[in-house]
C-alpha cells in the first residue's frame, strides 16, 4: 500500500526546507570563516596566543589555530556536502519512499550531532 499523498508532500517540503536550512547555516559559517569579525583587544591577544604555541602532531608542527581552522573548513565541506544529499534525497521520496526511511534517519542522526556540538 503506498504512503497517502499528504505524508509524501510534507516529506518533500521538510526535506527541502532542512536542505535550504542547512545551506543558509554553512554560507552562515563559510563567511564567518572567511571574514571573521573584530572581538576587540583582550580576544585578539587570546587568538594570537593559540597561535604561536605548537606542537608535533603526526610528523608536523601544528597550532591549536591551524586545527581549529581545519576543523571549521571541514564543518563548511560536511554542511554542503549534507545539503546537497538532502535535496538528492527529497527528489526521490515519491518513488523509493521505504528505502529512503534508514537515509532519513542517518541525516537526521548527523544534523542532531552537528547542533549539539556546535
């Protein structure tokens, strides 16, 4: 028996919604990287302390900066990335509703880690 055509159309919305949402929250965090905004003296003095301490991490000498930095690229990839796999996926809930429920769900799992960490 197929799905009623409400719970199909609601399905298409929230995913697109949850796609477009996310897309605003890494462009969001994307400009955020890339132009960073004035917190004044006392924050400046503490970015330029994590710095200058380094460190080896696997073979390089690295800075608590440079991982956070990579760690906040990574988010930006991960975010787009997720986007785009929501709005892949909403395409297809009116034909492959029953194999789309286990994808549903790891995307749902993903975003909810994603905002607790953040």
């Amino acid at each position: 028996m197929a799905p009623p055509l409400v719970y199909l159309t609601l399905s298409l919305v929230f995913l697109r919604l949850a796609s477009f949402l996310l897309l605003v929250v890494a462009i969001g965090h994307t400009y955020g990287l890339l132009y960073p905004a004035d917190l004044g003296a006392d924050a400046e003095q503490a970015l330029e302390g994590i710095k200058k301490v380094r460190f080896e991490f696997f073979g390089t000498n690295r800075s608590h900066w440079e991982f956070y930095h990579g760690c906040s690229m990574l988010f930006t990839v991960n975010a787009n990335c997720l986007a785009i796999l929501i709005f892949i996926l909403s395409g297809q809930v009116k034909s492959r509703i029953s194999g789309l429920l286990p994808c549903r769900g790891v995307v749902f799992l993903d975003t909810a880690g994603i905002a607790v960490l953040s």
